[in-house]
C-alpha cells in the first residue's frame, strides 16, 4: 500500500528514507477471512429513496432547556437494525444489519439520522448522549488500537488485539458557526452514561444557527475512531431556512431531496464490513488502520443503489458526501447539465451549469435538475471519480461508477413549477468578499510512515522561523495557528502527497482564492510520536504557472475544499468566535490517522 504513494514536486529520494523494514513488523495475530456480499447481486435502481425532508425524519424537540427558554432535543446514539435494500443472492431473503442511528425518547433511532430543519436566528439546545449501553464495536468493523484514539480504558498500543470496550462518541455539528465547547470536538466524547470522558467534553450544546440558509450535516468525530463511528450510521441532514431562500421560490418538499452518499461494503449475511488488512503487508497485526477505505455498495440516504420517481419538473437536491474515503465525479446518463445553486456554506450568486458534479467528502452541492420534457425516461447518476482521487484505481464500472437514478414517472401535479432566478441572492446582496487578511499562513498536507511502517497522513507548518515546530506534527503538537478574534487570515494549504485532500476548517466559512502548482525540498522529520515525517523547505519553494481562481460553482461560502497534488491551495476566512477548533483532511481515514491539527482563536489558556 505504502509503495503506490510518491511524492509529487518533491525529493522522491527523502521519500524513499521514510519506508520501514516489514520484515520488522510483528505477524498478523487473525487474518480477516470472510465473505463478502457480491455487490452484482443486488438490485440496482428498484428500491425507493427516502427524502430525509419528510415531516416523519424530522426531529422533533422534546421539551424547553429550562435555564434558557430555548428548543431542546435530547438525542440518543443507539444500535439498530437497518435495512439497505439487500437480498440474500441465494433465498431472496431481505437482509439487514446493525448500524448505529440517532434517535429521541419519541423517535425511534434511523440510520441516516433524523433532520434538523430550523429557521435562522432560532437557537437550538441539543444534548446529545451514548445509548450504546452493552456495545461494542463488531468483530468485522474492528477497531485498531495502535492509534492515537479516545482509549476509553487507557490500554495504550495494543497491536493486533481489537478493542472490546465502550464505544466513545461526540457529535460534531459540520460547518456550524458554533461556540467551541458546542462545536463536538474529538476530545469532547463520552462512553454510555458518560462513565468516561474526554478532556472537553460538554453535556449541553447550543446551536445558533446565526449562519445564511445553508445545509449542515452532524455526524460523529471521537478522536481516532470518527472513520468506525460514521461507518456505522452515526450521520444526519441539518439545514438552516432564511428569508432570502424564502424569496426565491425553490422547489420545496417533496421536490426538494437530500442526497446523503455514502460507499459500504456488506459480508454475505450483510452485516457490515470495514477492511482491517492490507494483503499487500500481511505481517503487520490485524486489525490495521488503512490508509483509505473503499465500499463497493453505493448507498444514497442509507439505501443501495436507490430509485426516485419524479414528475417532469424541477427538483431540488442537496448533494452531501458522507463517505469515509470516495470522491463522486457525477454525470448524468442522458447528458443533461446540474444547475448548481449553492455550495457547502449557502447559496451562489448566479445559478451555474455544470456538467460533472465533483464532490469530496464533507463537501456539499445544491443543484437544480429540470426533468421537464422527459416522461418516460430513467436517468443515472453516473460517477467516474478514480479511488484513491485523482490518480488512482478506476471505478468499477458494473458497481461504484453507479450512484442511483431517477424515474420520470409521476404525472405532473398542480404545484407550480418554480423558475429559478438569476439573483439567488436579493435579500442577502452577494457572497461577501473577504479583505484585508492581517498574516497568510503557510500549511503542510504530507504522507509518511508510522511506528509500524504504514503509510500515515498528517499535516504540520511551513515556517523556517520556527525551526523546533517546523514541518510535520501530530494531533497533540503544540498550536501552531493561534489567529486573534475578528482576524482575518489567509491559509495556503501545499500538498505534497499524490492525492486530493479535502480540507475541512471547523466554525469559518473561507473562500477559496486560487490554486497554483508549486515544487519544492522534501527533507525527512522524525515526529514526536515517533512516527516519520517531514519538512518542505520553505526556501525552496518554486511556484509554477499562474495561479487559477477556482472555478464558479467554488466561489461561495466553503467549509471543505479539495487541495489536489503538487499545488498550493489558498483560502482565506475571517475568524469570528474564541475557542478552540481544528482543521483535517475529511477523508475521514485520514484524520483519525493524524491528519489533523487544532487551532486556537484568541489567547491560549495555560496548559493548553
């Protein structure tokens, strides 16, 4: 696995003094030996999306916070049984599995979880709580404790042992203009009843939602086993209305449908099943982190390969990938264009079509399809993105290079089909513009190897004034991005690793600026954690070529954008609240395996 990276624009030869001996490596304890479900067995385009915007998926509150007045939803992390739409190849027979799902005292808990739908300005408490009493994680989705992770039981490194114990979790709200101790930080997780606990965790959150209309997602984000969490379910819509979404008319329910895409791979029985083992490296203890994770099982809204019929009209859908590691570049089987309205953080300027819809995971699209004129026909969502992205293997084009399709079958009703407007922004006035950043920051995305010799991801600085810090580092470094309250910053992300990350910056909303391709010296770091790593000479850094501002449908407000190979990409966002919050790669194998760094806004408090 570690022999497919090379590092792009860089000394390849520094790379190269990276790799440990395997053959230093302690034997696999179990080999992972199952049978998994074949994905051609299974219906394709028969079985009916959900639309997560239906009054029964929403949550409803289940009482009033008595110290502040406000909304309260008391939310529970719970294990179920989910059906995705599987058969068994041989009987016929449904097939179902645990997943974890988010439920209240009067809602049963579902995978996807329940939706957030609020009015701007509402604020919201949310106590969220671990009702995985009893529970642990499955044999076949197998934690690795050799991870720097929550280690509710403080058993330390224990390779080849996979862990049995509570399952820590924290719920994350994704792009919330949320004060820190709301915004579901790694280290924020408890185990049921809250028996154990991070350092921050916090038992009442407050949501704002200050933000324009937009859609967020929550999702799960204990350290070092956010990848397992979501894995397992722990995922929801959240979506915030205003005024001027009101205006414009849209498509509204039942024509409006998110879109949650996330990639699974299922055993023969179809329980879940996440890859613990690389054959490429059968000495290394089992279970093992890998460096990405692949399904082969598209799922849209918690169904395989789903069907949605629609009438010959407009419709609204809000695209959000929710995979562990899969870029969708989507197209459709007809031709026909997306008209993207809005990106991560609210809606565009102007409508723009677009062709290929390209969406990393955490990213979000808002896209308008018109399906006038077409009675009769079934449409795909085709995918085309390469895994790992962009230059890796091909979707298999029998399974992963379908998302789902739509069945133009429904007479058209009596509601008005709406015509979208130039202006997606009167009463808002134009995606503002972002000036004046008081220090440009200079951020390092790079691969490695751990204690083990596996390949690890992580993420550090590019300062030669700060030569004790400079370089790679690791989750529990020192801060190194301290802005003050109100600064306003720009951030230059150079990757120098051979794949597309998807960086996510937690409370901003940034603009991307531009990108531009860059070469530079790679030297090798050893990492506090004893893992290796590296400097990216800050002197010798050549840029290449101008640089390209993104092109219109990223020029919105953005919380996650792809940082591809061998370029420098440059964002810039204004840093409004105190606290602390973070920045990570939203491959989610790659945060929990270091690619991830906190950041403090405002003076760091002693001890931190």
């Amino acid at each position: 696995m570690i022999a497919r990276r090379q590092f792009l624009g860089v000394g390849s030869a520094a790379a190269a003094s990276l790799l440990v001996p395997m053959g230093l490596l302690p034997r696999a304890a179990r080999a992972q030996s199952v049978a998994l479900l074949d994905p051609l067995t299974q219906p394709r385009f028969v079985n009916p999306l959900p639309n997560p915007l239906a009054p029964k998926y929403h949550f409803l509150p289940t009482g009033i916070d008595g110290a502040s007045g406000l909304p309260l939803f008391e939310i529970k992390a719970q294990q179920i049984r989910h059906d995705a739409g599987l058969v068994d190849p041989v009987t016929g027979a449904r097939l179902t599995h645990t997943a974890w799902g988010y439920g209240t005292a009067l809602q049963p808990a579902l995978y996807p979880g329940y939706t957030f739908e609020l009015p701007k300005g509402l604020a919201v408490k949310v106590r969220y709580s671990n009702a995985l009493n009893g529970v642990t994680y499955p044999a076949d989705v197998p934690l690795d404790q050799t991870l720097h992770w929550a280690d509710p039981q403080n058993n330390g490194s224990l390779p080849g042992v996979p862990y049995t114990g509570p399952v820590p979790l924290v719920a994350h709200q994704h792009g919330g203009d949320t004060a820190s101790l709301s915004d579901g930080l790694p280290d924020a997780w408890a185990t049921p009843n809250n028996e154990i606990k991070g350092r921050l965790f916090n038992p009442l959150y407050q949501y704002d939602n200050s933000q324009e209309a937009t859609q967020l997602w929550y999702h799960d984000h204990a350290v070092g086993a956010t990848r397992l969490n979501v894995y397992m379910g722990l995922a929801g819509n959240y979506f915030i209305r205003d005024a001027n979404e009101l205006s414009l008319n849209l498509p509204k329910y039942p024509y409006e449908v998110p879109l949650l895409i996330q990639d699974r791979t299922f055993l023969s029985n179809g329980e879940l099943f996440y890859a613990a083992q690389d054959p490429e490296t059968p000495d290394l203890p089992v279970p093992t982190h890998l460096p990405e994770n692949f399904g082969n099982t598209i799922l849209v809204n918690g169904v395989a390969w789903p069907v949605l019929d629609v009438e010959p009209r407009k419709y609204r859908f809000r695209v959000l990938n929710g995979s562990d590691s899969r870029v969708y570049d989507m197209t459709l089987s007809n031709g026909m264009a997306f008209t993207q309205i809005g990106s991560d953080l609210g809606l565009l300027n102007s409508p723009v079509a677009v062709q290929m819809l390209s969406v990393a995971p955490g990213e979000r699209c808002d896209v308008i399809l018109d399906f006038a004129r077409m009675a009769g026909q079934t449409i795909i969502i085709n995918n085309t993105a390469n895994a790992p992205y962009p230059g890796g293997d091909p979707v298999d084009p029998a399974t992963t290079a379908q998302v789902m399709a739509f069945r133009v079958s429904l007479p058209l009703s009596g509601v008005a089909d709406p015509k979208i407007p130039a202006n997606l922004r009167p009463l808002s006035g134009p995606v503002p513009v972002l000036k004046a950043p008081v220090r440009t920051r200079k951020i390092l995305l790079f691969e490695g190897t751990d204690t083990l010799g596996r390949l690890q991801t992580m993420a550090g600085i590019v300062d030669a004034t700060r030569p004790n810090l400079n370089g790679t580092l690791v989750f529990d470094d020192p801060i190194t991005e301290n802005p003050k309250v109100g600064d306003t910053e720009v951030w230059e992300f150079y990757n120098t690793t051979a794949d597309a990350h998807p960086i996510h910056m937690h409370l901003v909303d940034f603009r991307i600026l531009n990108r531009q391709a860059f070469t530079g010296t790679i030297t090798p770091k050893t990492n506090s954690d004893g893992s290796e790593g590296g400097v990216l000479d800050e002197r010798s850094i050549k840029l290449l070529g101008k640089p390209r501002v993104p092109p219109a449908n990223e020029q919105g407000k953005k919380d996650t954008a792809k940082m591809f190979p061998g370029e420098v990409t440059r964002v810039i966002a204004k840093f409004n609240r105190p606290g602390e919050y973070l920045y990570h790669c939203h491959i989610l194998s790659h945060e929990d395996h270091e690619m991830m760094r906190p950041y403090f806004v405002g003076p760091i408090p002693p001890g931190r």
